[in-house]
C-alpha cells in the first residue's frame, strides 16, 4: 500500500504547485473512521494561512485540480480535509500484487536468548528467545541481513568454583546433567563461604580457566557442552531456529579483553577507582548525584560482564560490519547498556552510523501478581511451561478427528505462550495465565491459528483456484483488503520500532476483518465472478495469516 500512498502523495503535491504555486506536503493519514474512506490529508488546513484563504475553498480547488480518478476519489470534509476512498480495483491491485520487499544492504546484528552454562534456562530466557526470534524473522523480511548472536553466560568467577568443586569431589563433568550442574554451583558456594582454603583455590583456578589451563579448560569445556546440547533440545522444542552456530558466548572474548582496557586507557576514559579500573561518563550518575563507573576491571585484576559486553560491540562492528545491534535483555539492564553504548561510543568503537538499541522487556508475573516463581519459591523453568502449555492444548484438542494430534497441540501449545508474550506492548510485566493464552476468541494465538485452518478448509472445499480479486462490492471486502494491502507496512513498521505486538494487533485486526466479511458476504454459495473474487480474497487473507504467524515465529496448521 505504501506505493500507491506514495504515487498519490506525488500527485496532490503537483495538484498544489499548479493550483496554488506551491509545494507542500499532504501527509496522507490512515483515515480514523470508515465514512472518511481510505485516507485523509489536512494539508488544505495547514496551506490556509499561508494563502489567506478559507481551508475548505482551498481543499475544493485542490480536489478539483488532482488527477487521481483512476485510484481513488477526492471529498472535502468538515472544516477542510480531503478525504480519499480507494477504488475497488487499486484495492483488488494491492491484494493481487503481493510486493517482495527487497534487500536493503543493511546487516543487522541481534543479540539474544543469552541462557547461562549449568543453569536451566527460565522464563527471562524464554521472552528473549521469542521475542529476539521473532524480530529476525521481521528484519529480515525488511530486508536486513540478520546474524544472530547467542551471548551465552559461559564465564566468570563461578566457573573456578564449580571446577575446583568437581575436582574436590571426583565428580566427572561429562556424567552431569544441568540440574545436577545447578546442585554443583550450589555445593560449591556453599564450600566458598566457609572454606577460606577453598576460596583460595577457587581464585587460583579462574586465573588458569583464563590462562587456558588445559585440565581446566577441559572440565568447563565438558560442562559448556552439555550445556549448549541441553539448550539446543529447549530450542528445537519452542521451535526456535537458533542453533550452536549462533553461540558466540562471553568467552570468546576472554582473549579481546586486555586489549579492551589498552584502548580506553590511550583514549584517556579511564580511571583507578578503589583499585579497579572504571570509566566515569557524562550524564551517569546515581541516585545521590555521585557519579556512576562502568568498572572495566576489577581491583583483583578480574574482567567482568561490562568488558565483555564492550569487546562485544567492538566485534559486531568491526568484524561483523553490524549497521544496527539490537539486545533483547530485560528491562533491568538498561542503564548497563545506556552505559556500555555510551562508552563505545567514546571509545570509537561504535560509530555514529550504526544504531544500538536495547530492547528491552517487562517481567513474566505469577497468578499472584509478583514475579512468577514455582510454589516453593523456586525458579520456573522454560520446559515446564512449554509442557504445561502443550498439555492444555492436547486436552483442548482431545475430541478432534481427523488430525494430527499431537503435532496441533504442540503448535497451539507454543505458539499460545509466543503469541501472548508477544501480543502487549514489551515493554509491560505479564501474568503468565495459560487460560487466557489458549482461548479460542480474543487476542490469542489459537485464535488467529483457527482462523487459518478455517480458511484452508474453506480454500480445499472450493477446489484449488489462481482467481484474482476482481469484484469488492461490500464494504467488509474492501476493508479487509485494505487491511491486506497493508501487511508489508505493518512488518516494515515493526523492523523500524522493535515492537512486535503491533504485527499482532494487525494480525487480529486481519482476523476481526475476516469474521465480518464471513458474516455479510456468502462465499461458496455465491455465484461467478463474485465466488471467485472472494476466494482469491479468503486465499490472500490465508496467506498473510499464515505468513504474519511464521514472522511471530509461530506454526499454522491447516487443521485444528
Ligand atoms: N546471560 C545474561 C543473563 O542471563 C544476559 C546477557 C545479555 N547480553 C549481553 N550482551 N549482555 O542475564
């Protein structure tokens, strides 16, 4: 649709020039009621003072001047708008003629999921993983070249920890599993805190971690492994594509990192604070006015989260060529990448011409209203709701013939929890309410997933057909094809603000649509070329359906 607002833009912009001797800009808008037709400009109000003319005399000779008639007609409205309502026929072109967006040149980099080493990944990692999954999807249909990066949690202190603890105990790594790694950090923290011997020794170990002590690198290897293998089955579970090609983890930075603080260093950013060595920016300071450091290394000599985050960028520019980097992390770590962003940019690593931008999210509440934890207390696991939610669904489904059970239950099961993580604004805390998730009316995912499998079974009823939309005689027709003409700007406007719930809401508005055409236009009992416009309309509508879904990162059945 953005081409034919683009064309008819151009045209009331000559209309101007030859009825009034002046360019000015019509601004078409999406109109806000339907008896304004398509769209509307107010350029007659904003061109009045100008001309010392009243608004609406100005909107008729403008009307009268344009030549638009074969896309639309022009009606001047209340103190002076245009009003413009698509022809039938430039709405049936823009359901007809699906654009393919094309490359833009761009390679953005995306940085998400971000799970940690020997700990079971919960529901954090679960709105990073479906929302980072699913803004790939849209910025590469926007044309971008996307890489993803797994910034997996895979180094630190606890690391020294854990392998001094397997080490004490004659535990071998390879046997554990990630629970059982979960029990070792436990023990082994426990053992820091009244084994000053063992504090010692956990010290020493680190620093051969970080040397690259074979043995020890050994161990942390055998634990990274089972790890990223037990990450790999939750993705493939929630049907993510994200795979251990994509782990680029904090310690692959290990070796980047000196160099990180040489740098700073030369540019004069840093400064020895209590023994470590920080950067003290403009514009950061804390709740009492003191100034807040990015403390780049610590007085015993150890990097932390921040010099990793900051050799991080450094890759994704300069080896990476990133035009935009997007970190999908939770809301709580927005002053850590205000920081990190603002530093790099100091720093030179980050110019101005590439973009940073933390998505960032609210948190998953519980029944209750706080922070969504197990009844003891505990953290809620990911495959826990996965399963939970595939459950529900299979006893949704359980008097279904005729279907591949299992496999329905599994895409409304996950894509019900995808969709209603990504359905409200991101920035928002959600209660995790699996009811409300896997209802069949409202914004839901089963919801939208019904109204696909309605219409392929409609679609195969009708026989297989290439018609076009030819006839839109109802208002209904014309306003769900509007609404289809429009789904490439609904992506476009998603790659451009990072916020997918408005592809869900245009998705339900699409579906609402749907509901009201069924309602007022009969389609396999109608006749001729009305029948085979309004199946090319159902096809069209299944197809953004089905194409919106896949970009949310969800599966559409044919059946359900
Ligand atoms: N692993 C961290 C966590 O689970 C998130 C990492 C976010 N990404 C980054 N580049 N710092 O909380």
């Amino acid at each position: 649709m953005s081409d034919v607002v683009a064309v008819l833009s151009a045209r009331l912009t000559a209309a101007a020039v030859e009825a009034f001797g002046l360019s000015a800009d019509p601004e078409l808008r999406a109109a806000t009621k339907p008896e304004f037709g398509h769209f509307q400009s107010s350029v007659a109000l904003r061109l009045a003072k100008q001309l010392g003319q009243a608004p609406r005399q100005i909107a008729e000779q403008l009307v009268a001047q344009a030549e638009v008639g074969d896309l639309c007609t022009l009606e001047v409205a209340g103190a002076g708008f245009v009003n413009l309502t698509l022809l039938p026929s430039t709405l049936a072109a823009g359901v007809n003629l699906p654009t393919r967006l094309p490359g833009n040149g761009k390679t953005v980099v995306v940085d998400y999921s971000q799970p940690n080493v020997a700990k079971q990944m919960h529901v954090g990692h679960l709105r990073s993983t479906v929302i980072g999954d699913a803004l790939c999807n849209v910025l590469q249909y926007a044309g971008y070249a996307v890489v993803r990066q797994n910034h997996v949690g895979d180094w630190g202190t606890q690391f020294g920890m854990m392998v001094e603890q397997l080490l004490a105990e004659g535990t071998p790594a390879g046997e554990l599993d990630l629970e059982e790694m979960q029990q070792l950090y436990q023990r082994s923290r426990r053992h820091f805190d009244s084994d000053p011997a063992f504090v010692g020794l956990s010290r020493r170990r680190v620093v051969l971690l970080q040397s690259g002590d074979p043995e020890t690198r050994g161990i942390w290897q055998q634990l990274v492994d089972i790890s990223l293998a037990e990450f790999d089955r939750v993705y493939a579970f929630l049907g993510s594509p994200l795979t251990q090609a994509d782990v680029v983890g904090e310690s692959a930075y290990n070796a980047d990192l000196p160099s990180i603080v040489d740098d700073l260093d030369a540019a004069g950013l840093l400064t020895v604070s209590d023994g470590a060595q920080c950067a003290f920016l403009d514009g950061f300071t804390g709740r009492d006015g003191s100034p807040l450091p990015v403390i780049v290394r610590k007085s015993d000599g150890g990097f932390g989260y921040s010099a990793t985050d900051l050799a991080a960028v450094r890759h994704r520019v300069r080896d990476l060529h990133a035009d935009r980097i997007v970190y999908v992390v939770d809301h709580r770590q927005t002053l850590h990448f205000q920081q990190i962003f603002a530093l790099a940019r100091a720093a030179n690593w980050l110019p101005e011409t590439t973009k940073a931008e933390h998505v960032a999210f609210g948190t998953v509440l519980g029944p209750d209203g706080k922070p969504f934890k197990t009844r003891d207390g505990g953290t809620v696991y990911l495959v826990s709701l996965l399963d939970a939610a595939v459950a529900r669904a299979t006893t949704l489904l359980a008097d279904r013939e005729g279907i591949d059970r299992a496999a329905v239950a599994r895409a409304v099961g996950i894509g019900a929890v995808k969709y209603a993580d990504l359905s409200s604004d991101r920035t928002n805390d959600y209660v995790f309410d699996l009811d409300r998730m896997v209802a069949m009316t409202g914004n839901t995912g089963p919801y939208l997933q019904y109204a696909h499998a309605r219409l392929t079974r409609l679609l195969t009823k009708a026989g297989t057909t290439d018609d076009k939309v030819t006839v839109l005689h109802d208002p209904a027709e014309q306003r769900l094809a509007l609404l289809l003409a429009g789904f490439d700007d609904a992506v476009l406007q998603v790659a451009e603000t990072l916020q997918p719930h408005r592809l869900c809401t245009y998705l339900y508005d699409v579906a609402t649509a749907l509901s009201a055409f069924y309602e007022s236009c009969p389609v396999l009992t109608s006749e001729g070329e009305t029948r085979s416009s309004r199946l090319a309309l159902c096809a069209a509508t299944r197809a953004v359906l089905h194409d919106g879904l896949t970009l949310l990162g969800m599966t559409a059945p044919d059946a359900m």
